[in-house]
C-alpha cells in the first residue's frame, strides 16, 4: 500500500485523495484552514460546458470530464453515505436577438455531432417555468449542463475518504509524493519556483437564496449564473476581479449581481439571502487545469488552476494524475502541463 499526501483540501486536492484511496493508496490530506477554505468553500457549483463551436482539445477534455460526473458523483455517495447535490439539470439562456438565434441554432447543429449524441441542445421558446427573461423570447437549452451544491459535494468527499481509511487533517507529516493542490497561493509559489508567471488569483464573489426550484435547469446569462441547488437554496454567481484588496469580502458588486439576476428571473424576487460568499479562485495561465511534476523537486506534483471549472473538470485531472503519481504513467494532456513543459 502506498502513502501519499495532498497538500490542500479543495475539491482539487479531495479529488486526487478519493482516486488514490479508491485504488488502494493510504492517503492523507493537509489542510490547516480545512476543507473548503479556498475558493472550493464557494456557493456557486455550475458544471457546465463551453460552446459547441470551434473544437479544441480543451473542449474534448472538458467533455469528457462532464460525461464522467455522474458516476463519479454517484461513487462518492455510495461510499460517504452523503449527497453532493450532483444532477445533470441542464441550463437556459437567453438569447438577445437575431444574431444570437443563428449563432445557437448553429450550435444545436454542432452539438449533435459533437456531444457524440450524450447530449443535446436546442432552441425554443422562453415558455416554461424557470426560464429567463429574454428579449428575442427563446432560449438555448441544453441537456449536457450539471450542478452539485459545493459544500455538500465537499464532505461527502471527505467522508469517502475517512471510510477508505484516508484521513483529512489540519496538521501533518508528510510521507510518500506530496501533491501540491494550493490554489491561488499555490500558483504564486509555483510562479516564484520557477522564475516565470504560471497563474493569479482571481477574486469571485456569490450568494445564495431561500429560493426552492431544485428541478429547475440552471441559468447563464453573460456575466450571471443562477443555480438551483438540492437543498432548496439558489446559488447566484459569480464575480470576476483582478484588483481587490480582500478577497474574502463581499460588496456592492455582489449586490449588483443580485440586482442583475432579479432582472433575468423575477420570480426570485423577494428570496431571503442565506449567505453570501467572496473568495480568490486559482486562474493559471493556460485558464484550464494545471497538473504536472514540481520541476527540481521529485516526488512532489502540481494539481492547480481550473478558475471557474474546477469542480467540473477535477473528476477526470484526479485520475490523469494519480495514474502519474501512483503508476508513473504520463497521460497529462499537453495543455494542461506547465509552460515549456509539453511532452
């Protein structure tokens, strides 16, 4: 049996654990703010998919990671004995005009050869419960979108590892590889490691209302994601800033935003705030997933970026990496690798 520490217990770091524990590693993982305290602790938890336009090895990996979610999802529940609020819900949006109606009608097209049939989007009228306003009247639907509730998702996780005998701690020793899963400061440390910009922080901030539409597909509308989550609580997100002085504190743009969603969907008007949320999310250079060797210290790996689409993508970048860590077999995809580090 191997030993093998994650530095960090976000949904990165949680992630790998899981894959590792369920393939019979001994695992720990070292968070002293606990689990959740970074940019993971969020609110938000939209797994969604890019356009069906313009493919790119980025969009087959982001595909295939969402394909995965279900029951990778339905894994840790089995094992935890907790919910993640996982649900391939689907999302809405609306569409402002005649440009935007071709532009989507041509993306229903791409998606069907696409998505390889897993999934589906499609044009129609903004008639249905949930949908958003829409000046044009229609909405792009697809079937591909997913949610979980990020907190939820989180201690399920950590529960899944403890029942494996993985343990989740503030404080520890480390033993066997060290993967390194730190977030926005990880990406600072990396940066000064190897002399050259790999990634910033990038302050967010969201909120959640005691607005129960549990079934109800989400909503992306530029600049606004609003989420209905398992528990009966909406999640409206997320900010995107470069400047901030703190960044685990809300203000009036998080007040904007709500403004915002109360526009696109007036029924929610009126909701009780439950929370409100800001927090400094990893964007690393290449604005995917960052996995890769620590270069001049062996033993020692990178699981890092992700920015809006780590809880997405960390199913499948857990697994490329601990085949790394654990079999010392390399499938890293080339865009995911530090720069100059492509194999």
């Amino acid at each position: 049996m191997s030993d093998l520490t994650i530095l960090g217990a976000g949904i990165f770091g949680l992630s790998c654990a899981w894959a590792a524990a369920r393939r019979g590693a001994r695992v720990q993982v070292i968070d002293r703010g606990g689990p959740g305290a970074g940019a993971s602790g969020g609110l938000v938890g939209a797994l969604a998919p890019h356009a069906p336009e313009g493919w790119a090895p980025a969009k087959a990996l982001q595909l295939e990671a969402l394909l995965l979610a279900p029951d990778w999802w339905a894994g840790v529940t089995s094992a935890a004995g907790l919910p993640t609020g996982y649900a391939r819900t689907g999302r809405v949006q609306p569409l402002k005009d005649a440009r935007a109606l071709d532009q989507a009608q041509a993306r229903a097209m791409g998606a069907q050869i696409l998505w390889q049939g897993q999934a589906t989007w499609q044009v129609r009228p903004a008639d249905r419960p949930g949908d958003p306003v829409s000046p044009s009247g229609m909405v792009a639907a697809d079937t591909l979108t997913a949610r979980l509730h990020p907190r939820m998702a989180l201690a399920a996780l950590v529960a899944a590892i403890r029942t494996s005998g993985g343990k989740v701690e503030r404080t520890g020793t480390l033993k066997g590889p060290v993967i390194h899963a730190t977030g926005a400061a990880g990406l600072r440390e990396l940066s000064a490691a190897v002399g050259q910009p790999v990634g910033r922080g990038e302050k967010g901030q969201a909120l959640s209302l005691a607005f129960d539409a549990r079934d109800w597909p989400q909503i992306y509308a530029p600049g606004l994601h609003v989420v209905f989550h398992a528990d009966g609580s909406t999640a409206i997100g997320s900010t995107s800033e470069r400047d901030y002085d703190r960044p685990d504190t809300t203000d009036a743009q998080l007040d904007a935003l709500h403004a915002r969603a109360l526009e696109v969907l007036p029924a929610l008007k009126g909701a009780p705030v439950l929370a409100r949320w800001a927090g400094e999310r990893p964007r690393a250079a290449s604005r995917t997933v960052l996995l890769d060797v620590w270069p001049g210290r062996p033993g020692h790996f990178i699981a890092n970026g992700g920015f809006k689409t780590g809880f997405a993508m960390a199913p499948l970048a857990a697994g490329v990496l601990v085949d790394l860590v654990l079999d010392g077999r390399d499938r890293i995809p080339d865009d995911w690798r530090l720069p100059g580090m492509a194999g």
